[in-house]
C-alpha cells in the first residue's frame, strides 16, 4: 500500500524512519514537503535518527510537494490511501481542506496532534457527508523528538502511540472482538478481521484502514498500542489537560519543564486548571449519562437493570495534578512545544488545548477563567516579544 506522510517535522520523521524500516518494500512511503526547496534541500539525503547515542538512517521514498498537489487538478493525481498527520493542531484543518480532493471513502487518515476538537471539527466542516467521509485513526503520542539538522533527527525521549479508530460512519463495529460472548472475557481483544475480512463486500472501503492499523501495530520500536475508542478519549483527556498546564506556563516563564514546580504559584495554577478540567468532564459526563439514560428507557429497556458510570479517578482534579507533576519531573530538561512555537514567533496549538477546555466549559454553563487567562496571556506573548523596547 502508498502511506503517506504529511508533516516533515520531528514527528512525521520519525514515522516515516519506523513505517520505511519495518515495512516490506512493496508498500511505498512518500513525504508530502510543504514547498519544493524543502524538496530539494532534502533531494539526495537519507534520514539519520539517533536514538541513545546510535544513528541509523533510511531512504527509498518517495516525495511529492503539497503546493503541487493542491494545485493539480484531481484527475492529475491519485487518490491517497493513507495519511499521517504529523502537522501542528492549527494547520491541520487547513491543509487537510486543500488536499480533500484526493481523499475518498476508502481512504484513512491518522491524526497525531496534541490537543483534542481536531477530528470533531474535520467532520462537521471538510467531512460532513458520512457516506464520503474517510476512515479515521485518533493517535496519542507521547515520544519526543527534535531537528539538528534538515535530514538529522533525534529521538530525545522514548514514549508510547496509543491509538483507536474512530466510530464508523457506516455503522460497522471495529470493537466487536471486545464485546465476544462466545470468548472468555480475559482473551476479548481487538481484531483486525472486525475491520475486513477477505470475502467481505465492502472490503474495498476498508482495506486501507486495516492495513494502516497493521502497519501501526508492528512498529515496536515506537511502542504502539491498539485501544478502544473510549480508551483514547480518556487516554487524550489526560495528556489534554497536562498540556494545558504545562505548555503555558513553560512559555509565559521561558523555563524548561523539570522547572516549573518549583514555585508554589506553579503549584497554585495547577491546582486551578486541573479544577477547572474537572468540572468540565463531569459536566460532559453527566449530561452524556443523562442522554443515554434517556435513550434506553425510551427503547424500553429495564432501568432497574442499568448500571450507571461513575466519574473516572484518573479525570478527577488531584489525579490530574499528580499525573501533570510526574510528566513535567519525566521530562525535566526539555523545552515545551509551545516556548519553541513563542520564540520563533509561530502560532502556538492552545486554541486546541486551554481553548478546547475552555469551548468544553463554555458548552455546559461553567466559567474556566483560569485557562482563558493562560491562552490570552500566551496568544498575547505571541504578539508582544518580551523586552521589546530594550
């Protein structure tokens, strides 16, 4: 199969050095450059990954120029089948918008931002007609990464990819395999064949999306994991709310991670957005409890028999606290995505990390003053370098 890789940044390369090396020859890996000098400034190099001080490098792909393919016209260029997106919250929506055109039913879409709303938004806005809309992959990724050089990447920080694949517009169950009555409940797993099987009539909508998840699921080097959907979100909702704390603050104050806490008015912020990320998922909780409660006693199910949820411990405000106090300790001596944004004077993704907490408090009734704060201070420092008139 053609995986493509759209992002050529720290991540994407290291998707592109794991997805080259372990996969056959016969599947084709090609990088998407945002411009032809990126092109042509990599033209003729092999990626070098160093990783705990030993270096290996890869070749053999394929490369195409986004500007080139959002200018052809459909007919010119065939459709994709698979695509990792490997750019930043922000740009996402508008670069998968430009390349909708070769995206089909068929095709499958990882996406491998920090942040969360992304694949929300694709689907009301670029994806709206379910009967077209590709197969989607939500990614966490915890690995870190960095550039010292063009063709030079360094893979700083050993992590994990957990991902899922998102509900089936067309209905169909990718998690039959955890529900198997007809299997003990300790061997219930996800099963590639409850995507496709080879006699089945829609295995051509399919095929891509079973093989992406394939391919994910033997790069062991970066430590994947196949999750259930609910498992994401809450996997997601975690990382949400460590970034939000830390990505901020690390840089308002130009500090490295490990520095953050301490300060007791470190401390006293995390306190307050770890609150506020609290009562914003029990609101969400409760008002979805509420609706599925509703939609079972209407289908005339015996509510006696229902068992409601409880609230997550691990979404609760101290495990939030303690789970963003061990990541900022873990990765002490890095530098935060968002200070590297600030300093090079790019946009920064907080609209998609305090923003999206900020949009989820709003949906229920509840003020989040604390993360509005951060993301306003922030897009501010974006504005307003520091020292301007020194």
């Amino acid at each position: 199969m053609h995986f493509h890789i759209l992002g050529i940044g720290p991540v994407g390369r290291l998707f592109a050095h794991h997805l080259r090396r372990t996969l056959p020859a016969a599947h084709t890996v090609s990088l998407i450059h945002k411009k032809r000098q990126d092109h042509q400034r990599l033209l003729g190099t092999s990626f070098a990954l160093e990783r705990g001080g030993k270096v290996q490098t890869t070749d053999d792909f394929q490369h195409e120029v986004f500007e080139e393919l959002i200018s052809n016209p459909p007919s010119a260029s065939p459709p994709i089948s698979s695509v990792f997106v490997a750019l930043k919250a922000q740009h996402t929506y508008p670069a998968l918008s430009l390349l909708a055109s070769r995206l089909r039913p068929h095709s499958t879409i990882v996406l491998l931002q920090n942040g969360m709303g992304i694949y929300e938004n694709l689907i009301s806005t670029i994806f709206r007609n379910p009967t077209q809309r590709p197969n989607f992959i939500l990614a966490s990724n915890t690995h870190g990464a960095f550039l010292t050089e063009p063709s030079h990447t360094v893979h700083a920080g050993v992590g994990s990819i957990e991902f899922a694949i998102a509900p089936d517009s067309q209905g169909r169950d990718f998690e039959a395999g955890l529900d198997d009555e007809s299997t003990e409940t300790s061997q219930r797993r996800l099963r590639l064949s409850d995507i496709t099987f080879p006699e089945d009539t829609q295995s051509a909508r399919y095929r891509s999306l079973r093989t992406t998840v394939a391919a994910l699921l033997v790069l062991e080097e970066l430590n994947t994991s196949w999750r259930s959907y609910s498992d994401i979100q809450m996997i997601m909702r975690r990382k949400l709310v460590v970034n939000a704390v830390i990505n901020p603050l690390t840089a308002l104050m130009g500090c490295r991670n490990g520095q953050l806490f301490e300060h007791p008015e470190a401390k006293d912020l995390l306190q307050q957005v770890c609150g506020e990320a609290h009562s914003a998922y029990a609101a969400q909780m409760k008002h979805d409890i509420e609706t599925w409660l509703q939609d079972l006693e209407s289908s005339g199910v015996d509510m006696t028999k229902v068992q409601v949820p409880t609230f997550p411990e691990t979404l609760t405000s101290e495990a939030l606290q303690k789970e963003t106090v061990r990541i900022a300790e873990l990765t002490k001596g890095n530098i935060s995505s968002t200070l590297r944004d600030v300093r090079r004077g790019r946009k920064t993704e907080l609209d998609f990390i305090n923003g999206y907490l900020v949009g989820l408090g709003r949906t229920y009734g509840l003020d989040m003053p604390v993360n509005s704060t951060l993301l306003n201070l922030v897009k501010l420092r974006h504005r307003m370098p520091l020292d301007p008139i020194l």
